[in-house]
C-alpha cells in the first residue's frame, strides 16, 4: 500500500446503485398493474425501470464519488415512488412474498420496438428455464470503479503501465479475490434465511417449517444466494475463467452460442412466438448468475461481450448483497461504504490466479455460508484444508480494517475503520446479522414472514411518505418520465429492421455488431 497513504485519489471511487423491489397490494400479493404511468417508459428511463416482472421495480442512481450523495439519489427515487404507489406498497425483502403460481407473475413489458421485444422474449425464456417465481427474487447491485489516479499510482508502485490493459487485469484481480471471499459479504449482509412456503411449490428442498407458511434453516443467511435462488445447476458445470479479458470472453462465447440440450427441448419459437432467445446455456451475457461482474457501458445494438472485447473492464457490479428488509431503501450508507473497503481490499491483495479447484471451492463456500453461515461451528474450504469461517471472517477483517485506515487518512474521519469494528461485531455476536435479526423476529412473535415482510412494508411507505421533494426535484422526476416516452416513441418510430434480423445481428457477436 506504499505510495497510497493519504493519496486524494482515495476519496473519489465511483459509486452506483440499483435495488430491486416488487410492488405489492396492501393485503400483501403481487401488484396485477401495469408500471404506473407516472413512472415513465421502462425501456428508456434512466433512473425508474423494471426486472423480470411487471411488477418489479428497478431503481437506478447514477454514478457518484461520494457514497452519500448516491444515497441521497436513491432516497429521492424511493420518495418520488412511493408517493406515486396510490395503494400499493414495495415488498422489503429479497425472497418474493406470496405468489400462487408462475401465471399470477405478469412478464415486463416495454414497447413494439426491436429491443422492447428483444427484453420481453429474454424474459419469457428465464420463466420457461427457471419459472417465473425464482426471477421475482429481488436484490441490491453495488457498481464500483476505480479512478484513473488509483490506476496511475498502482503503476508506479507495481513499475507497470495505467493503460486498459492494466486496468482490465487490476479489475479481474478484484474479480478474483472477489469470488474468493465474497462468502463473507453474504454472512454479514444476507437478509433472506426464511421464505413463503408458496415459493417452494413444486421445488425439492430441505428447508424446515417455521409455520404453515414460513420455510426457513436455523443458520441460513442468504437463501436468495443458494440452490433456491440465483444459483444454476446448469451453469455450475460450466467454467469461467476470470485469469485475463480474453480467456474471460473465450470462456464465455460456448455459454452463449452452443445449443444446450435442456434449453434446445423447450424450443425457441412456438409458431411465430418466440419462447426464448437461443437455445444456449446462456441468452445474453446478463443470464450468468455471479456474484460479481465485469462490466463497460454498450452502446445501443453492442451486446455485453462485445463491449468487454472492444473497450476493456469500465466497472464491476456486486451482485450478492441481499435487499435489507430493515431499511426502507433496501441498503444504508454503512453498508455502502464498507462495499468500498471490501472492493479495494480485494483489487490491492495479490492473487495471480484463479484455479478450477479455486473455482469450485467458491462455488461450495458460498453454499455453505447460504445454508449455515450462521453455525459458529461451520468450516469452508480453503487451499490448504478447512477452516472455520469465524477465524477466516475475522482475518479477511482485520486486513479491511487497513484498507480503512487507508481511507481514513484520505478523508480526514474515521469512518471506513468503524465500519470495519462494526462488521467484526457481527462475526463475534452472530445475533447481529440482519439474518439472525430477522429469524428471531418471525420466532419470538411466532409471525409468518409473509406477516413480518407487510408490516416492514407500510413502516417503510409511512417513513417515506413522510419525505418530501421540492418542487423543483418532483419537475425533475416529472420530465424525466415524460422524456423516457419521447424517447420509447422515438425508437419506435425509427425501428425498420425485421425483428429476426435484428436478433440475428445482436446474437452474433461480430466485432461489427
């Protein structure tokens, strides 16, 4: 860390967020509506857009150095919401609430365009290969990149160049101790040991009942992270290589161009409907389930991939942290700003590689620490044998709280290091998870999560509708809408290409497409 000391540079990471949320009656079921209208146009707005479903809400801040002036965005986005929510409310966990089939989970819709149908058909094909249900899981992205200065510095320091190259392998080395370690983010921030039983329907699982309604596991901590949520049986055979961007992209390409049996039986078209996309393992790029992402800004028509292989890692998007269901925005600026002692610890520790055996034992921590996170008996597998994940959690800890003396220094406070104390805390007293909170609630009330996520829900939409914007703030959401339907129409209007041509060229990826 020789040269970062008090380097201002450290004060100006970039940061972004997005939190998903599904929009719920007050009795506690999925909306039926369609995207309010004061929202905008889904396929075009900036900041308000949807996931999977209708019904499900994407908030998106722009990019900020500041972690509280991101926050603040993404407060303003929630008050401007729920003021416009009429009677419905936002569902406050990552696990779904009460859904009693795939058929009740209307698909989002977004236009007549070439990409309003290209959105609509990939979302289609998630239902068909892993039901509707599972897509209505909601969660918190954390975008993060890092600032040309931290680049240049690292180059003096390492006797190497800030150029893109240099940067895409400073990005997947973060990527890579990431993976590595990304099972202690889900101990210390998984909010999701518990779900509705109507989640389960036809699913095959060891869960234990809480009630006639609740399933849970005593030292669960991320279900949401789990073989019930966002992990794939399918995927977990296939291996990604995070070593450089071009064995990435090469790793990458089979995933999204090799007929996949399971997929190929369901078929891409059923008359002139289309069921999925392709009948890959992968649809796009954005159907691999990782806890973490390299990611660069397309242009309008360039898939993922493409962007990767043109311009090089922009940012990566943290892809594990569960909603917090205690928190009206699904996340606070404490979380928020120990993402960020997290990320740097994990580009500034060397790793020269990710192994298929490293590979796998992520993959099995990560599992563990899903199911039995919370067991102060649990161990996970490291490269020279087990180790007990408090041990380990509180190592990775103790090398965070240099980063955030590092941090400190930069910024005059002592934040980054109190935020680190406050994360040792949970590791010695399990009962300050957001996990072990939310389990002893739903036991010492004996009230079903279904009950504990509505109450959460209207003391959320109480504390925000107790938030105002200016009227200079509510113009600004006002003409963002109007604007995001400008612009749907504008798409519409200029859209020529045949659909099938149009999917044709995007699926290619050609350096030209």
């Amino acid at each position: 860390m020789r040269g970062l000391q008090g380097n201002p540079a450290l004060t100006q990471f970039n940061h972004g967020i997005e939190r998903e949320a599904l929009r719920i009656t007050p009795s506690g079921s999925l909306a039926q509506t369609a995207h309010p209208k004061a929202f905008g146009s889904p396929l075009t707005h900036p900041s308000i857009t949807t996931d999977f479903s209708e019904a499900q809400l994407e908030l998106i801040t722009g990019v900020h150095q500041s972690v509280e002036s991101c926050m603040q965005e993404l407060a303003d986005i929630h008050t401007f919401i729920h003021h416009q929510l009429d009677e419905e409310l936002l569902w406050p966990a990552s696990m779904p609430c009460g859904i009693s089939n795939d058929d009740a989970i209307p698909v989002a819709r977004y236009g007549r365009s070439n990409p309003a149908r290209f959105k609509e058909i990939y979302r289609e094909g998630l239902g068909y290969r892993y039901g509707r249900v599972m897509q209505t899981i909601s969660g918190i992205h954390y975008n993060y990149s890092i600032p040309e200065a931290i680049w240049n510095v690292l180059a003096k320091i390492d006797g190497t160049s800030s150029d893109q190259a240099a940067r895409n392998e400073g990005y997947l080395r973060l990527i890579r101790n990431f993976r590595k370690n990304s099972w202690l983010l889900i101990y210390l921030f998984g909010a999701s040991p518990a779900v509705c039983v109507s989640f389960l329907r036809n699913k095959e699982h060891n869960l234990d009942h809480l009630d006639a309604s609740t399933c849970y596991l005593p030292f669960a901590t991320s279900l949401r992270m789990g073989p019930l949520g966002y992990q794939s049986e399918e995927q977990s055979h296939h291996r990604v290589v995070y070593d450089s961007l071009p064995e990435f992209i090469d790793s990458m390409i089979p995933a999204l161009t090799r007929t996949h049996p399971p997929y190929e039986a369901i078929g891409t078209r059923d008359g002139d409907a289309y069921k999925q996309l392709t009948d890959a393992l992968l649809q796009v790029e954005a159907e691999l389930y990782a806890t973490i992402r390299a990611k660069r800004k397309a242009q309008p028509g360039e898939r993922a991939l493409v962007a990767l292989r043109r311009r090089g890692i922009e940012y990566v998007e943290v892809r594990c942290l569960d909603a917090d269901p205690f928190e009206p925005l699904g996340i606070n600026v404490d979380t928020a700003k120990f993402m960020d002692v997290f990320l740097l610890h994990s580009l500034l520790v060397p790793n020269e590689g990710e192994s298929a055996a490293q590979s796998v034992r992520n993959l099995d921590n990560q599992r563990k620490t899903v199911l039995s996170g919370r067991d102060p008996e649990l161990e996970l597998a490291a490269p020279d044998g087990s180790r007990k994940l408090v041990s380990w959690a509180q190592e990775i800890l103790e090398e965070c709280r240099e980063i955030g003396a590092l941090l400190d220094d930069a910024s005059g406070k002592r934040d980054s290091q109190s935020l680190v104390t406050r994360q040792i805390e949970k590791v010695t007293d399990v009962s300050l998870t957001p996990s072990a909170k939310l389990h002893r609630l739903m036991v010492d009330r004996a009230q079903p999560f279904a009950s504990l996520g509505l109450e959460l829900a209207f003391e959320h939409h109480e504390t925000m509708m107790q938030t105002s914007l200016s009227n200079q703030q509510q113009s600004y959401f006002a003409d963002l809408a109007r604007q995001s339907v400008h612009d749907r129409e504008a798409i519409e209007a200029s859209d020529e290409m045949p659909f099938e041509a149009y999917l044709a060229d995007y699926l290619s990826l050609r350096e030209g497409s």
